[in-house]
C-alpha cells in the first residue's frame, strides 16, 4: 500500500487551528479515496508561504531522504510554496528521494498536460500571492506616510501611544549605552553580560543577548530612519541616536567584520533533469571548471562519463551553446501566436473534460432543482388551502435539502480548484513567452519547465519531447539547427554561439 505524509499550512494570525484541521480532514478524505496510508504529518502555523523559511516544512524535506513514504498530500498547491523557484527546487529534492507531491483539491492527472497545468496553477499562485503583497504594500505606504506603527513587535527603545510611536525614557537610555560603548570599542559580549549583571531586560523580560545587541546596533530606526521599498521615512521612529554616533558606530562594525571565503557561486543550468545522453541514455548534468587562460567556464557533461561508470562517446559541451541551441530551437515553435493558441485550447480541453469527469456539479444541480421544483408545488398547495401536518414537515424537509446541495455544490467546485477560463490560460502563456525577447533567464526557465518534456543529446542529434506534441519528439540533426541558429544571431546581430568543446 502506497504511504505518503500531510502537510499542512497557514498564514497569519488572523487563521486559527480551523484551518489546519479543514486542509487535514481533506487530506485524509483524499487519501482514503485513493487508498494511501498517512503516516505521518508536518504542519507549520502562521508561516507565510512565499519562502520555504519554515520549520516544519525544511523537517519534511530532510525527512524525505530517508525514503519511508511515496507521497506528500498538500490541501492545494499554494499550502507547499507560493515562490516557483523554491518549489522547483524542493520538489526536485523529493523526486530524487522517490516522494510526489499530490494536490487535494486539484485534481492534477499524471499526464504531460498535466505538468502545464500544474506549472501554471504555481505561476498563478505566485501572481496572486504577489497581486495581494501589492495591496499591503499600498497600505502600508499610507500608514508610513501619516507615521503611524504598522504593527509587529514593538522595538527596544520606543513605545506605542495611539498608533505613533514614542521614546521610552527608560531603553533609550540604555540604547544610548549600548552605542557609546560599542563606538569605544566594547565587544558585544561584555557590553551584554554587563547588562545581564545589572538586570536589564526588554518589555518581554527577555535579556539583551549578544545577537539582540548586533542587531540593535546596526537598525537605522534609532537614527529616526524606516525604509520600505526602497525609501526613506523619517517621520515614524524619533531618533534616539545622533548621526555622528550611528556612523562612528557602523564603522566599527565594518573595520570587526571577518572575512568570510566567497560563497559557492550558484549558476543556472536550465536544461539539468531533463537533458539525456544519447549514447548511452544517463543525464547529463552541469559542471563547472576553471581555466588559467580562459578563467571560469561552464558546461554540460554525461554524468556516467564524468564519473567513469560506463562507457561513453559524448564530449561535453558548452553550457551557454547547448542552451541557446534548445531555447532557439523551441522558440522556431513557441513564437507564433497561433501554436501558443493551440497549446492553450489544449489544455482548456484537457482541464474542462477532467472538471466534468471528477465533479458531481451537475448532479446536485439536477437533484437540487428537483428539490426546488417540489417546494413549489407545496406552495401551490399551501395557497389552494391543502395545509396538513404532513405539507409543513415536508416543506421544511426540502428546504433542508436545498440548504445543503446549496452546500455541496459550492464544496464540489471547491474540489476542482479552480474554473479556469480560456484567456485565463492563453494570457499566462503569452506573460510566460515574452514577444520580445529569449534571451532573459527567467523566460529560458519558463520554456523549459513548461513546454519540454525530455531532451536527448549525442553531440549530433538534438531530440526534444514536448508536452504538448502527445509523445511525438522534434529530431532534428545539428546541421539544421545551426543554419535556424545562424540566421536568428544574424537577424539580432550577435556573435555566433560557441563550438562543443573536445
């Protein structure tokens, strides 16, 4: 029997506990229906989902790799991730773990079609996820504008009085402390425990610990400045420190700072997961190296020939030209209007005949319809003057039943996520495949996640399956592609793409 775990999330404060057990008891329903065993659930509360800084959610990815369960059964797709990038990436991590993500409500099948028709409810979740961050954002900027406490914790220092806020006698003064000694060369760590000996704690009775004094340090609010978006309001937060003290201060922060080695530079191979070897079917997969001559470079390479466990003919090649060969090539495709109509009324087709096959819309319609239809002939009765015991119980009993196909209707459409329209769809593929340009990396990793299915690749032939081509791959030799290729840099006057490296 497949076995899978729950997870479960919601945003804010304003929810509660109802929420968690509503996405539950959906799941559950889910897996019953389906016959999966849940072994388990993950549930963070209040936690946004537009970044995957969530504790319960990070247990569950670690926990896939231990390969105890097949799936992860989520109320919607929102509740995983609202940001494609992070959810790209974490399912990538359970699919290597042999775990799938399911939907509840949407009803997602296990199709090509389907991997459009989920890529695009994501891309809408983030939308509206991003449409509403506008709205607070507009908001807030009124709130900023009049000066007025936007909400959150109240900082150390200050109070709240009639939505403005206000110096507390008290902190400021230790705040002030806390500035000087720094500027004088106090460390963090003496500067909190002398504190700690004294008894100062904030409004929560907490100490101030090394990492609040850092963070202290280093908020501009205590020189009268908040800054969102990008701008500078001075009429929120009173300055409790001067402008000479804040900048001898972030000197000293700078002159302590370590230095840290650089970071592992992350670079994006568009085509990793999908690109196969034709020689010997392993993926290929991107690599980098450095040169003394040439510096950095970046490539793709056969992953059972990097690792000498087979033997193979494939040579690597060039990251930036490999890519730009299946960007061009699929774009000969996508380009026109009309293809991306086709697509489009493609899975419109495929979601509408998927909506009516797994919803009983209609029949609670028929049957409330029903129910209405013999209400009014008891009211025809009731104003002839047939009124018995039996009429009134029975009219009662109707209107019930109305009340609740009224119910299960509206749940019924809820199962189905989602009535989603035909310009719905044609406008987030035209948003999707910008006019004009490929060149963009987000537009390259939107054609690929979308629309290619496989790609296989020996050095020779390009072969590439899309999802909407019902499993009829586009083959074409490289001398073909190269001329397509040509003409396309010549048109936008670029350099011509690399040659495979040897």
């Amino acid at each position: 029997m497949k076995t899978a775990v729950v997870y479960a999330r919601y945003s804010s404060d304003s929810q509660s506990e109802q929420s968690i057990e509503g996405q539950l008891r959906v799941c559950q329903e889910y897996a019953k229906n389906n016959q999966i065993l849940i072994v388990d659930t993950y549930i963070d509360r209040a936690m946004t989902g537009t970044n995957d800084l969530r504790p319960d959610f990070q247990r569950m990815i670690r926990d896939s790799s231990k390969r105890q369960w097949n799936y992860v059964i989520v109320y919607k797709l929102d509740r995983f991730s609202r940001n494609k990038y992070e959810t790209t990436i974490h399912k990538h991590t359970l699919h290597n773990n042999g775990v799938k993500v399911l939907s509840a409500m949407e009803n997602i099948p296990d199709t090509p079609e389907g991997i459009i028709l989920e890529s695009l409810l994501e891309g809408m979740n983030q939308y509206y996820s991003a449409e509403l961050s506008q709205k607070v954002h507009r908001g807030l900027n009124e709130s900023y504008l009049k000066g007025q406490f936007t909400g959150g914790a109240t900082l150390y220092g200050y109070d709240i009085v009639n939505k403005k806020i206000v110096i507390n006698p008290t902190e400021s003064e230790i705040v002030k402390e806390i500035f000087a000694k720094y500027a004088l060369g106090y460390t963090g760590v003496s500067i909190a425990n002398d504190l700690k000996s004294r008894g100062v704690r904030t409004k929560e009775g907490k100490y101030l610990n090394v990492a609040r004094i850092y963070k202290l340090i280093k908020n501009p609010k205590f020189i009268g400045q908040t800054i969102h978006n990008g701008k500078v309001y001075t009429n929120i937060y009173p300055a409790i420190i001067d402008e000479q003290t804040w900048q001898k201060v972030q000197d000293v922060r700078n002159t302590n700072k370590h230095s840290h080695g650089r970071k592992k530079e992350v670079y994006n191979f568009i085509l990793s997961g999908k690109l196969v070897c034709g020689h010997c079917h392993h993926l290929i997969v991107g690599e980098s190296g450095t040169s003394e001559t040439t510096g950095k470079h970046y490539y793709y390479n056969c992953l059972s020939r990097r690792r000498k466990k087979a033997v193979c003919n494939f040579h690597a090649v060039k990251k930036q030209w490999l890519e730009d060969l299946v960007i061009q090539t699929t774009w000969q495709l996508l380009k026109d209007k009309n293809q991306l109509d086709e697509i489009a009324n493609m899975i419109y087709h495929k979601h509408q005949n998927l909506k009516d096959k797994l919803s009983n819309v209609k029949a609670l319609e028929i049957r409330k319809s029903s129910a209405e239809k013999a209400v009014k002939n008891l009211i025809t009765a009731l104003e002839q003057g047939i009124i018995t015991e039996q009429t009134k119980t029975r009219l009662q009993e109707l209107e019930k039943e109305i009340m609740q196909y009224n119910f299960e209707i509206e749940q019924e459409k809820q199962r189905t996520y989602t009535y989603l329209t035909l310009d719905m769809i044609k406008n987030y593929l035209y948003n999707v495949i910008p006019n004009d340009s490929v060149h963009t990396i987000s537009a390259r990793k939107h054609i690929v996640k979308l629309f290619i299915r496989e790609i296989i690749f020996d050095n020779q032939t390009l072969t590439i399956t899309y999802n909407f081509t019902d499993n009829n791959p586009s083959k074409q030799p490289l001398d073909e592609i190269n001329e397509v290729i040509t003409i396309s840099n010549s048109s936008n006057n670029q350099e011509p793409l690399a040659p495979i490296l040897t």
